[in-house]
C-alpha cells in the first residue's frame, strides 16, 4: 500500500516555454514538530551583511526585513543549499500573511497560476473573501455585482472586460462606502485591519488593485475553466486551487529569483545548475515551483507584462530586496542591478531606504 501523493508534474515539466521544470514539485507536507527557530537559533542571529554588528540599528532592521520575507524552514533549508553546492540562490520575499499556511502543509502558490495572493486591500474588493483567508491565492471580478457563482459563459478568452472604465470603479467605490465599509465596521474590523481607506491616497491603491484584478480575471479566466490549466485548476469560491489538493488554499511560494556565482553576486543561467533547482524543488521546507524569474523567457503579452513589474519591484530606489543566500553562509537583502545584472548588498545603495520602513527598527530610527 502506497502513501498519499505528495508531488506532481506541472504543465511546464520538461517542457519549454517558460521556466521548465525539472523534478516533480512538492506540493504537500506535514507541520514541522519543532520549531527551526529554536533549534537552529544561532544562525537566525547571525542573519544579514555582517559589515554591521549583531545588535545594531542597521542589522536589526535588515534581519526583520528577512525574517518577514520567508518562513524558517525555506530559510534554512535554502542555505544549506546553496552552501553544499557553492552557488548564490536569491529568492523573492513571501508576503508574511503566507508564512502560517506554509507551515500548516498548505500548497504553494503553482507555476501554472498567475493570480496574486490576497492582502487585506482585497477584502474590501471581494465580499466573499474570509478574513482567515487573507494570504491565499484569489481570483475574482472586483466589479459590482459579481459572485463566484455567477460567471461569463467564457467565450471570449481575453476581451474589453480587461478595461476598466472611471464609471466602474466609482460605481465600486460607492458601493464600498456605502455597504462594505458599514458592514465591517459592524464586526469591528476597522479595529482590527492595518489598512482603512480614509484618504485619497488609500483610495487609490484601492483603485490600482481593482484594475489590476480586473485585467487578471479577464485574461485568466478562461484558462482555468475551460483552457490548457484546466486539469490543474479548482474553483472554489474566490479561490483558486490544485485540483491535487482541492481542500485547501493554495497560499504564496518561495519564488526563485535567479542564481548568482559564488559571493560575487553576479546572475547566472539556471542551467548552470539544474541539479540547484531540483534539490530547491524536492525540498519540503523550500518547495520551489519553477525556475528563476530572472531566467523567464515569457511569450504571451500578458506574461511579459507580469515579469516585467517583478524585475522593476526588486530595484533601488524603492524596490522590495531580495533574500540572497550566499555560499558563505551570509543571508543578505540584495537589490537587482539591471545595468549590471548581478545582486548588489542594500548597504551599497543608501539612498533606496524605502524598505526600511518596513520594519519595526527602520519605523523606530527614521
């Protein structure tokens, strides 16, 4: 009698296109027993660029910028890796509202998925989603009047849905004020929510994330229901999830950014080093999906779109760092150089302090 499957060959297992896979990915696993965070203490104390000492304002901040960015486990795991086979493995920071799914034996987010994990702006954009549920992998229409149990027919793939007029969005952002916001206030989430849009500037980033879901819904849509991600797609809800694991969310990966040459920093190929990904990939801890977004070669509009935003989010002067692993040993936060292709350490850039604020030593000193 065999056990329950716990890995899978995504669509892109062997296959070119887009970052391809070369080991089946892992996409269950047991909660740990023990705590990596005390079992491995020293080396959680030792995070960041040790030009600063231990206990300074300056490596303070940078170890809570890491520590938000990846779950214990991954963190680990990626940096015997990358120690045992001498290469830089750099890796996107997870969003912290993940961190618990992932240790609980969620699924990651999965290549084939294009859709962004939920925040707490999506909350006011979607009535169904469920507070406990923030953190997973949605897919909605934010326009007035939409419920998951009432969809196009899904004869057009990619249509003038994807536009979203002013009318639209005022019409949401009455319909917010009106209802969503009262509704919560009632529940007393306005005191428990870090966002409340009271200002212009808040209404905004409201605005930006309902175009945003707007244009994702319409263009992906179709895939999941009737296209090639069919096979791999379960509807539930606002959510989108493995038809492998159709009883839970899928919540944010551990997503690959590229692979550097020793400590130099410098952005290799991932082909340099396919036996890197396929340890990543086997990992339970790590569970990485695919290759370096770095490496992506996208081919349709709407990819090309996606990488595009990624490698500008991951550069001075207000970009979000990168985890880098070092050979050494070392775990810094490294932004993306385009003019050079390679992971500079954030210290060399001292004017980009926007990620700073991120943490509660970069708020206490600024």
């Amino acid at each position: 009698m065999t056990g329950p499957k716990t890995s899978r060959e995504n669509a892109f297992f062997n296959q070119p296109g887009e970052n391809t896979n070369i080991a089946p990915v892992v996409f269950t696993s047991a909660p740990a027993n023990s705590s990596t965070g005390w079992n491995k203490a020293t080396y959680f104390q030792q995070l960041g660029d040790p030009r600063h000492a231990v206990g300074s304002a300056e490596r303070n901040m940078e170890q809570e910028y890491l520590l938000q960015g990846m779950v214990k486990g991954a963190m680990t795991a990626a940096a015997q890796i990358a120690t045992k086979y001498k290469i830089g493995i750099s890796v996107r920071p997870t969003g912290v509202l993940a961190h618990m799914g992932i240790e609980s034996g969620n699924p990651t987010k999965a290549q084939e998925f294009k859709n962004k994990t939920s925040k707490e702006l999506d909350f006011f954009l979607c009535d169904e989603i469920k507070w406990e549920d923030i953190g997973a992998v949605v897919h909605y229409n934010p326009r007035v009047g939409w419920t998951s149990g009432v969809r196009p027919n899904g004869a057009v793939k990619v249509s003038a849905a994807a536009q979203v007029t002013d009318q639209e969005w005022l019409k949401k952002r009455t319909y917010i004020e009106s209802v969503r916001l009262p509704t919560l206030k009632s529940r007393k989430f306005d005191e428990r929510l870090r966002f409340w849009p009271k200002t212009e500037q808040d209404w905004n980033k409201l605005r930006d994330l309902f175009k945003d879901r707007a244009k994702e819904f319409a263009e992906e849509d179709h895939e999941y229901r009737f296209g090639h991600y069919k096979e791999h797609a379960a509807i539930e809800g606002p959510y989108i999830r493995l038809k492998a694991r159709p009883d839970v969310n899928m919540v944010g990966d551990h997503d690959l950014f590229g692979f550097t040459k020793d400590d130099s920093g410098t952005l290799i190929h991932d082909a340099t080093f396919p036996h890197v990904q396929k340890a990543l990939q086997e990992s339970l801890e790590f569970q990485a999906q695919h290759g370096g977004i770095w490496n992506w070669r996208p081919s349709e509009p709407f990819h090309q779109e996606i990488k595009r935003k990624i490698m500008g989010a991951h550069s001075p002067p207000n970009g979000d760092p990168l985890l880098h692993f070092l050979p050494s040993g070392v775990l810094r936060a490294a932004f993306y150089i385009p003019a050079t292709e390679r992971l500079d350490s954030v210290w060399e850039h001292p004017g980009a302090a926007t990620w700073r604020t991120q943490t509660f030593s970069g708020k206490a000193t600024t």
